[in-house]
C-alpha cells in the first residue's frame, strides 16, 4: 500500500497500519523534508476516539487542564483539558515507528492512480492500492464553503498563567467576519498567539495580520523574541453537492482533507484523521484499491450525512448573520454547559445538544435565520 502525503491524515494512518499489520508492504511518501509540515494541531480530550488514546499519548502533547472563552458580556472556563501536537512529534514519531523502508522524504508525486504513482523525477511505483492524503489544494469542487483563516506567531514570553488555553477571546474589532484571537501558553516561556477571521474569502494577507498579531501579543505583555509562525486558511463547509466533490465512479481512495474529512464548523481535523486511521487499520484485509476506494468514499457520505446540523449552523453563520455580528452566534453557543460543548466539538451533537444549541433568543434576525435555514 502506499500512501502519498505524510501530514496529519497520511502520517497517522501509516503509523496505525504499521502497528496493525506489521507484515503489510506499506510505503508513505512525502514532498516535504519532514512529516506534518508546519502545524500546531489542538484538540480537546473528548476529540480524542478510545482506540487512539495511546497512538496521542505517544505524540506526547502540551496539555492544559482547563480552558477559557470571553466575549464582551460573557466570560467562561471550563475545567476541561485542551491540548496542543506540534509536526516536529508527529515526524519524530513516524521515523521511530515506520522502517525507513517504509517512507520517502522529498519525493513528490507528479502522477496518482490506484495502483501506481509517478514521482517527479520519473520514477513509478506501483502497488495494490494507492491512497490519496495530499491534504488541502485550493478550492473543493462541488462545496459552498467559508474560511476560517489566522496567523500565529510564538513568542518567547513568559506565560500569566501557563495551565489555561485561551480558546477564543473575541473583544476585539470585530473584522473580516469573526474575528478572535487564541492564545496557548505552549509551556512557562513560550507562548503562541493567532489573529483568527471567520471569513467570507479565503484571502489572507499574512504580514497584515502578522503585524496584528504583534500588537495584540504586546497588549498582553507577551511580545519576546519570535520563534515560528504559522498559518492556515482552512474551509468551512455551508453547503454543496457531495457527488460533485467526490464522484462515485473516482477510483482513487482518499484520506484527510482531500476527502473532505474535517470539522465542519471549525475546519479542525485531528479527531477525525486519528478515526480515519483507526478505522482504516481495522478494515479486514486483503488491501486493494477498489475495496479502499469503496471503503473511503463510503466514510465520507456518512461524514456528510454526520454534519448536516453543521452546515445548517454554517449557513446561519455566513447567511443569516451579518459578517460583523457573527461574534453573537458563538457567543449564544458558549452559554452551554461543557459536556454539550464537547460533544459538538467532537463531531457528535446529541439530538437534545441540536436543540439546545438552536434556542432560546435567536442571536441573528429572525427572517434571515430561517431564509438560511430553508436553503440547501
Ligand atoms: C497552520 C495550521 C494549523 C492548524 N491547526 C489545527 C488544529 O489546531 N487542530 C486541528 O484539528 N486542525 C488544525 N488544522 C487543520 C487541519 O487539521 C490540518 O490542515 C491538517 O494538517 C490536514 O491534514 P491532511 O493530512 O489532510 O493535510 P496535510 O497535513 O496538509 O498533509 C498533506 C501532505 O501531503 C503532502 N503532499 C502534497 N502534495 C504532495 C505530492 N504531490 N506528493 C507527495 N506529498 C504531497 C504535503 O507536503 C503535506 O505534508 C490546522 C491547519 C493549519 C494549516
């Protein structure tokens, strides 16, 4: 089997395959010079399936046991842990466990199909099945999406108080749609600070929001020297046609981002790459590419079927609400208790969490909330 992309999604279903099926001929292949690019990935405990508890442990994350939310007019923390993966141990533990038999660094293929890839200097390998984790390439065919994009910057600060995640603080001018600002003490003296926008375009002009997030880090007294950055703009999803985006007669299997596998209402993926993996290492074997085909694609209707709440929700976001009122939405939600507010975070609302989340005073104009939730 081979895998193209090593970042989170190729990475960590390559490490489950490994363990599973120590015997399988198994190939990950990646462009880059190292595993899982240039990422923070955060998640809470609860994104976290049972069968991956381990696989996470060995990735040895930054944990903060409590967390914390403000808006103007509402201040939460909830005791309930958050934690952060940097790449470097995803590619520190893809090297300790894979052979390097087993993975190709600075190979990008020019050419996939289901049983062969072509890499840029001509070579081709083939195999029994190929599977697509080339991650995010500009726009998604078929989706009606919204962004959420930000910029970090680590800083070399001493960190107030360095057992509590600020999620999200959104008393700030509220531009280009939701606009936040999140805040991980990565330990004692280090902190990472990201400007993040709930946007209608996926434009992000980098040095803009850098310098933004320079400024917000010094109102806070944590502007140090700086030790990274990072960036994403990731896709929110409203709406779409899911045949459009993945064709039933595509023979190509697919895993991460390339497959549509992520949050829909925040575009996180973590929880679901780990499933994925799990998933996918427990199917039975033999491995071909038509059963992963079939396989794969059949997980990503039900993940559409799974967040039909969701887009109803991201169309009240980006339909219903104007782009700087939609801090009231996310507002409204956060009067939830925890366990409701991890099990949307976790992809997996209850009917009553559906409920609750749409209740009480609508926090958008009612006609435009239900001209939202009318659309398809
Ligand atoms: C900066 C940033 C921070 C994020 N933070 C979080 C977070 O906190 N929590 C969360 O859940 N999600 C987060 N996300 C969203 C999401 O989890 C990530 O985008 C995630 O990495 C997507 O996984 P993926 O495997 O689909 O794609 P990627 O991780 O991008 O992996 C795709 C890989 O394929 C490789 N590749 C591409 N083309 C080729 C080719 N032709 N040949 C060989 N290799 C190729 C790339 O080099 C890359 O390594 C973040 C995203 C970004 C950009």
């Amino acid at each position: 089997m081979v895998i193209v992309g090593g970042g989170l999604a190729g990475a960590l279903a390559a490490l489950c395959l490994a363990r599973r099926h120590p015997d399988l001929p198994l190939l990950l292949i990646e462009a880059g010079p190292g595993f899982g690019g240039n990422h923070t990935w955060s998640f809470f405990d609860s994104d976290v399936p049972n069968a991956a508890r381990n696989l996470v442990a060995a990735l040895e994350p930054v944990r903060w046991p409590r967390h914390r939310v403000h808006f103007s007019g509402r201040e939460r923390e909830f005791a309930v842990a958050y934690n952060s993966v940097g790449a470097e141990a995803l590619d520190a533990l893809v090297r300790a466990r894979l052979r390097p038999d087993q993975y190709r660094l600075n190979a990008s293929a020019s050419h996939i199909g289901p049983t062969e890839v072509t890499l840029t200097g001509g070579e081709t390998i083939r195999a029994r099945a190929v599977i697509d984790a080339r991650g995010p390439d500009g726009p998604m065919p078929g989706l009606e999406l919204g962004w959420q994009k930000f910029v970090g910057i680590e800083f070399a600060a001493t960190a107030p108080e360095p057992d509590c995640a600020t999620v999200m603080d959104a008393r700030l001018p509220q531009l280009d749609g939701y606009r936040f600002v999140y805040v991980l003490p990565m330990s004692a003296q280090r902190v990472l600070v990201e400007d993040t926008y709930y946007s209608n375009g996926p434009d992000l002009d980098i040095a803009l929001v850098a310098g933004r997030v320079r400024d917000l880090a010094a109102a806070r007294g944590l502007a140090g020297r700086e030790l990274r950055q990072e960036h994403g703009v990731l896709p929110i999803l409203i709406g779409g046609d899911p045949d459009r985006f993945w064709p039933s007669d595509d023979p190509l299997p697919r895993l991460g981002l390339k497959g549509g596998f992520f949050h829909a209402t925040t575009g996180y993926s973590f929880g679901l790459a780990l499933q994925l993996a799990e998933e996918l290492s427990g199917l039975p074997g033999p491995f071909d590419a038509a059963m992963l085909a079939g396989w794969s694609r059949a997980r990503f209707r039900r993940h559409w079927r799974e967040t039909r709440f969701f887009r109803l929700l991201n169309r009240m976001l980006f339909h219903a609400a104007a782009p700087d009122r939609r801090d009231r939405i996310f507002s409204h939600f956060y009067r939830l208790p925890p366990d409701r507010i991890a099990r949307f975070y976790a992809g997996k609302p209850s009917y009553t969490d559906m409920a609750r989340i749409l209740s009480g005073k609508p926090p958008v104009p009612v006609g435009a909330a239900i001209r939202a939730l009318v659309r398809r």
